[in-house]
C-alpha cells in the first residue's frame, strides 16, 4: 500500500535560522523571524520535520489545508506518473516556471520539451524572464540544450 502525500504547510517564528529538506522537494529556509513553508510529504515525515524545527528553537505551526477533487485528482495524477514515491523529476520543480502538472512528463523544458508545449511556445518561453532563467539552470536538460538556448 502507498504512502499518501500530502502538501503541509508550517507556520515557523522564532528560533535560529536553518534550512530542512526532505526527498524530493526544494530545501525550506528559515531565517529566525517568521517563515511560512510548504513540503509534500507522509503523516510521519511532517511530524519530523517539525520536530526538526523545534529542535532549532522555533514555534511551529503546521496543518495540512482541504484538498478540492479537483485537487486530490491533479495529485494523484502527477504522483501516478512518477511512481516510486518520488514527488518531482528534481527537487527544482515545484518552483520552477516549466513545471506542468497537466503534461505527461510534468516538464515542458527540462525534459526536452514535454508532449503539451509546442516547439514555438518553448522557444518563446526560453528567450522570457523566469522561464530563461529556469531553462538555463535546469538539472534535467541536456548540456547541448542549454548551450543551444544562450544562442
């Protein structure tokens, strides 16, 4: 049986800065003053990252907020893609601008322009703000690729 995940929001105040990470997603950083951070993981790895935290001096606060249908669906999509427990292709993708839970490989450039992004919409998007930046940093995409895309 899988272990269901969830997004968990923790209110974080006080304490010494830190930064916790957990498999699959981007490091959460706190800086001492008040932080308020997400993670998709299990009942149990949201209790030892709070635990975690408090070790650190801070008050935390943490809840897990409804899932709509239409939410719980998108979920599960994306994790039954992804199978073996891993959340995201990289632990960059939750912030990334490419990231796309409606296409099949949840990547519409590190992965080599996912079905669901036309070749024109990569383009463009390469050559624009957050998503050139993203595109440029991106763990999943081939070298020549990135290479390609600074010309």
């Amino acid at each position: 049986m899988a272990v269901s995940r969830k997004m968990w929001v923790f209110l974080v105040a006080g304490g010494e800065s830190f930064a916790v990470q957990t498999r699959g997603n981007p490091a959460m950083r706190h800086d001492g003053s008040r932080s308020l951070l997400r993670c998709l993981c299990t009942d149990v790895e949201a209790s030892v990252l709070e635990e975690t935290m408090r070790r650190h001096g801070a008050t935390v606060s943490r809840s897990c907020p409804d899932e709509s249908a239409e939410q719980r669906s998108e979920r599960e999509h994306v994790l039954s893609l992804l199978g073996d427990g891993r959340p995201f292709p990289c632990t960059r993708c939750p912030e990334c601008a490419w990231f796309d839970p409606h296409v099949e490989g949840l990547c519409g450039a590190g992965l080599a322009g996912a079905p669901g992004w036309t070749a024109d919409a990569i383009a463009s998007a390469k050559r624009i703000g957050r998503h050139h930046e993203d595109f440029k940093s991106c763990p999943l995409q081939p070298k020549d690729a990135q290479l390609a895309s600074e010309a």
